[in-house]
C-alpha cells in the first residue's frame, strides 16, 4: 500500500488531489470507457465507495492511502497476475511484516504511519551497510526473503523443498477459479491465503462490469 503519516498528509500531496474534486471523472481508471457518461458514473460510485461526501483534500490518510493504493498498485497488479497466469506459473505475495529494514526505505521516520508501505520489502532483500543493530525479526525476515527470491531464481519454485526457515511452507502459484488467486502473506507466520485485498477487487469488478468498454490495455 501507499504509506501515509495517520497524522498528517503532506500539504503538496493534498494540493495534487484539488483537480480530482473539480473534475470527479478523473478518480475514474484511465482505461475504463471513453463514455463520458459512464467514466463520470463510475467515478462517483469510486469516490463515494472510498471517500463517502468528502473531498479529496480533506479526507483522512487512510482514505486515501486505501485509495491510491488499491488505484495504482493493488488492482494493476492482480490483473496483470491475472493474465500471465493463463501462461506461466505465477507467484504472489503480500508483503506484511511491519519492521525497522522497511520503514528505513522509505521517506518518514520509522514509528510513523500505519500498515507496510509500498516497496518495503526491498529492505530486506538488499542489504544496506548504514543501518546497525538490526532487529531480530527483520533479520528473520530478510533470511526468509532471500531464501524464497534465490530459490525462485534457480528453480522457478521459491519454495522447492520442505525449508525449516520457511516454516516447511509451500507456496503454490496463484491458480484458482474465475478471478481466485492464492497467495503466500509474509509475515513473522508464513501463510497461504486466497484473495488479497478481496473486497476493494471485487468492487473494481463491478465497475468494470458496469462502466467498462472493452477491451482493456490497462488497469
């Protein structure tokens, strides 16, 4: 996700998300119709399922880091899982963990904010000589991380055999039914789950569904 402060959102950040407020058909997916019609209905239903009556500008860190993060990540990135699957096994994951290495990567200070930030999971695959005295957990973490991401290197399989690291998990490509996905959630406990970010994706279907005009090159 995109990792805002809970206390604050940067006064530039709120000045970019003014033109959103005067020209609602732009919270719309950039893709989804050429309808001017629909691409203005479908932007109300998306403002009004993330943000209720609020602006833009005024609303919490956490409405919008829900938003961009689903926008701009959550939802590109399932779908494009989505369709490489139907030719390659495909490996998905969401990185969990709420540590000190991942914190360090990005721009606030490490006891700021809320949740894991986009990107943080490079923390703990590549080292980074400055930071000292490095948590037990995150080092936990960054074995588990690299043993996965060299496994899947050298064998297209990050986790070819039982692993006592990684807690003799296996973690299946993302098959499933219709727009199913399985999943590895990296956390301190290793887990296979289904559905990342389920109910914010099936509320995307629906617009699509609804609004859309294939087909689709983005997302």
């Amino acid at each position: 996700m995109v990792h805002f402060s809970t206390t604050k959102v940067r006064t530039e950040l709120r000045l970019f998300f003014v033109k959103y407020d005067i020209n609602v058909a732009l919270i719309a997916p950039e893709d989804l119709t050429n309808d001017t019609k629909k691409r203005k209905d479908a932007a109300k239903e998306i403002k009004s399922y993330f943000f209720k009556t609020a602006s833009l500008t005024a609303t919490s860190p956490q409405s919008l880091s829900q938003f961009i993060s689903d926008d701009q990540f959550n939802r590109p990135i399932r779908q494009t899982a989505l369709d490489m699957r139907e030719y390659v096994d495909v490996y998905f994951y969401k990185f969990s963990y709420e540590g000190y290495l991942g914190r360090k990567t990005e721009s606030i200070e490490p006891d700021e904010g809320e949740g894991v930030g986009h990107a943080e999971e490079l923390g703990y695959l590549f080292t980074q000589p400055s930071i000292k005295d490095v948590p037990q957990n995150d080092t936990l973490i960054q074995k588990q991380m690299v043993q996965m991401w060299s496994n899947f290197a050298k064998y297209n399989n990050p986790t070819p055999t039982k692993n006592v690291l990684l807690q003799n998990l296996t973690w299946v490509p993302a098959v499933g039914l219709f727009n199913d996905m399985i999943y590895m959630n990296i956390d301190l406990n290793l887990s296979i789950a289904l559905n990342p970010f389920n109910e914010d994706m099936k509320f995307y279907d629906r617009i699509y569904q609804k609004h859309g005009s294939p087909p689709y090159d983005t997302y």
